[in-house]
C-alpha cells in the first residue's frame, strides 16, 4: 500500500481568478453554442453544460450575468444548445467573439437548421442538439444556472465532439491497442 507524500493543495485566494481559471481547466469539457430565438436571436458559445436528470430530462448550462445571453435566456421559453462536432473550431470561435452582428445576421455566418420545439436557432453539423424548455434558475455567484427540460433531441454518434482543455481546443485521439 502506498501513502501520498506530495503536500495537500493550497487553497486559491478568493481574488486570484487567474489561478482558479487555470484549475477549472484542467477538467475538459466539451464545446456547445446555446442559442435562444425570439425576435431578435442569439447565440454564445459555452462549456458549462451538463446533463442533470434522465427522468425528467433535464440538462443545465451556466451563463454569466453580464453576458448578453443572460438576459435572452432569462426573457426567453426555451432555448436550444448545439454540442459542437471536432472540426467545429470556427463556430466556437464564431460565438464566443463579441465582434459579430446582433440579432438574427450573427448566424448569417454559420450554417443553422430552425428548431423543431422552439424557434431557438440549431448549429448544422453538430454532435447533438437538445431543445429545451426552461424548466428553473438558480443564484450562481457571477452566473445564473439554467436548468432546461429537453423537449427534443438529435444526435449523430459517427460525429467526435469538440472538446476544450486548458485553454485549448482539442480532439479525441483513439488509443492504441492493449498488448
């Protein structure tokens, strides 16, 4: 049996976001864009989704309060989240930059599918999509959680997902065989 020798972790100072960043990216996600529609559409690229319930259905994705899809997800119904597929880098970056058009132009540059469920825009070429109802919200510090109840869903299991890990967009590589 052997014994840990290393010393605990030191606790992060509460204003040293730098350092807590670096931590929470050690964990890999995968890359989504939430959309939600309305009059005037939008998306934003997220890796804080999350499966939460099978029975009901229910996933959830945080959203910072000073982001502006806050506000559209908080005045909106439903909403939908794309699971972007690896080679899907482009449209991550796409939505994460606060460069492109408001409202309904900013999926101009992207190729989307209407939803089925809701009129909140799908990303073309995902991994999956889920359209959701918004189900509850809760206090998250900076950001509001969001929990959705899926409505309908889409997947295309020969599409790898875009994954994100330290900082960096990544992709599955397939592991060599046992010997």
């Amino acid at each position: 049996m052997s014994t840990l020798t290393a010393a605990p972790p030191s606790p992060a100072p509460a204003g040293d976001v730098t350092r807590l960043r670096r931590a929470f990216g050690s964990f890999a996600t995968g890359v989504t864009v939430v959309t939600a529609g309305g009059a005037s559409p939008r998306g934003m690229t997220a890796n804080s989704f999350t499966s939460v319930s099978l029975d009901p259905a229910l996933v959830l994705l945080c959203v910072g309060r000073d982001a502006g899809m806050y506000r559209s997800l908080a005045e909106a119904g439903t909403f939908a989240v794309s699971v972007l597929a690896a080679g899907q880098e482009d449209v991550a970056r796409y939505f994460a930059s606060s460069s492109r058009p408001a409202g309904a132009r900013q999926f101009d540059a992207v190729d989307w599918l209407p939803g089925r469920s809701g009129d909140a825009p799908l990303i073309a070429g995902a991994a999956a999509h889920f359209e959701c109802e918004k189900w509850r919200t809760y206090d998250g510090g900076d950001h509001a959680v969001f929990l959705g109840r899926v409505l309908a869903l889409d997947e295309a299991p020969e599409r790898e997902p875009l994954v994100f890990h330290r900082g960096r967009f990544r992709q599955f590589a397939d592991r060599a065989p046992e010997v």
